[in-house]
C-alpha cells in the first residue's frame, strides 16, 4: 500500500520517531485505518508518516511481536485478521497468563513492588474519575506491564507480550462508559490487595475473574 489516510507525524524531539510511528500505526491498525489483512509498504507507510522507513521498519518489527502485522515468507508484511472469534480466543489464553502472573507476582511482590501497583492504581483512579478512556486505558496498561516485570519471569512476559493486540483492540470495546470504568477500577483495587496479602492463589483468581468479564463485555458472542 502506498496510498494511506495516516497523517504526518508532527516535528518533535520527545518521544522518538519509531515510538510516533509505532502509536500512529497501532492506532491506524486497532480503528480499522489500516484495514485487516491489507499489505503493509515500509515505504508508503514512511511518506504518509513523513519520516525515513527505518522507524517505520522499527515500528512494525514491534507491532509483528505483539501480534498487530504478520510476515509471511515471499509474500511481505500484513495487517494481521484480528477477527472478534480471533481476538475472545487471544483473550482466553490472556486470561490464564494474567491469572499466572497474577499468582507469580503475590508471591515475589516486595514492598517497593507494592507501592508500584498502588502508584498506576491512583493514575487509574484519576483517569475514572475523569471518565477519560484513553487515559484509563494507557493507566490500565502501565499496571499490567508493572505487575508482568513484578514476576521476573522472562518467558510469561514475552508471552504475554505477543497477546498485546487483544490489549490494544479489546479496552476499546470495554472500557465504554462510566459503569465499565468503576467496576474495572475496583477489580485492580481488590486484586492489589490481595498481591499486597501475599494471597496468590486469590489474587491469581481474582485477575482471571478481572480478565474473563472483560472479555465477555469486549465479545460477548465469541465469549460465550
């Protein structure tokens, strides 16, 4: 594709153009932009983005590892099929990863780790109180991925963080509306509570708990 609707990335020096173009392009790819299943041109994506292709290569190479493009061997790179039924069987796996990391992190949490998750849980407080959804889910987001590096385990991690596409299209489906924002703030409160307990087997089935009924909101068909 060389022709594309994206919009050129403003002249800044904070964050760095592969960081720009990986937002843009996550963005273009999680509202449909870059429609599912359409070949992806480095070169087309670099001129609509006005940058030099390298970060756009840095880009996707970071969108290919959290499942958003695909390379397929003597063919090129593509937008992946996020299909609903795709993304509730992503989001089924996801639940049992978050659920394990969940159980991992009770049991390592230190009191340093603690006050971590209770630091992202007042920025998802602030972001509810708001009802500012982007916020609430980049708040979202930076309290998982603190709970993920609380386990130290490498692998968990690197697997959670190829599931990222049902992250990045999935909150937009769940976090909705006012309702949705109070009743996900309360499930991280509960489960950082039982994290700072030392409760992991609680704490692992509270996170699944957290995780399966955002899954039923975000695809309630495919979920159930």
């Amino acid at each position: 594709m060389t022709d594309t609707p994206l919009t050129a990335i403003a002249s800044s020096n904070d964050p760095p153009l592969a960081e720009r173009a990986y937002l843009r392009l996550r963005e273009a790819i999680a509202d449909g932009t870059l429609a599912a299943g359409s070949k992806i041109s480095e070169r087309g994506l670099a001129a609509a983005l006005g940058i030099s292709p390298q970060p756009v290569r840095e880009a996707l190479r970071r969108l290919e590892g959290e499942g958003m493009v695909e390379s397929r061997p003597r063919s090129g790179t593509f937008v992946a099929e996020l299909t609903p039924a795709r993304l509730a069987e992503i989001g089924h796996i996801r639940a049992a990863l978050e659920g394990a990391a969940t159980g991992i992190a009770a049991r390592r949490a230190t009191p340093a780790d603690i006050a971590a998750l209770r630091a992202r849980l007042v920025a998802i407080r602030g972001a509810t109180a708001l009802g500012d959804a982007a916020a609430l889910a980049e708040a979202n987001d930076s309290f998982h991925r603190t709970l993920h590096a609380i386990t130290g385990n490498a692998f968990l991690i690197r697997s959670l963080q190829a599931l990222r596409a049902y992250f990045h299209v999935g909150s937009r489906r769940v976090l909705g509306g006012e309702e949705q924002f109070r009743q996900a703030e309360a499930e991280h409160a509960a489960i950082v509570e039982a994290i700072a307990a030392g409760e992991a087997e609680h704490a692992e089935a509270l996170m699944q708990a957290h995780a399966m009924r955002s899954l039923r909101v975000a695809f309630p068909e495919e979920a159930a």
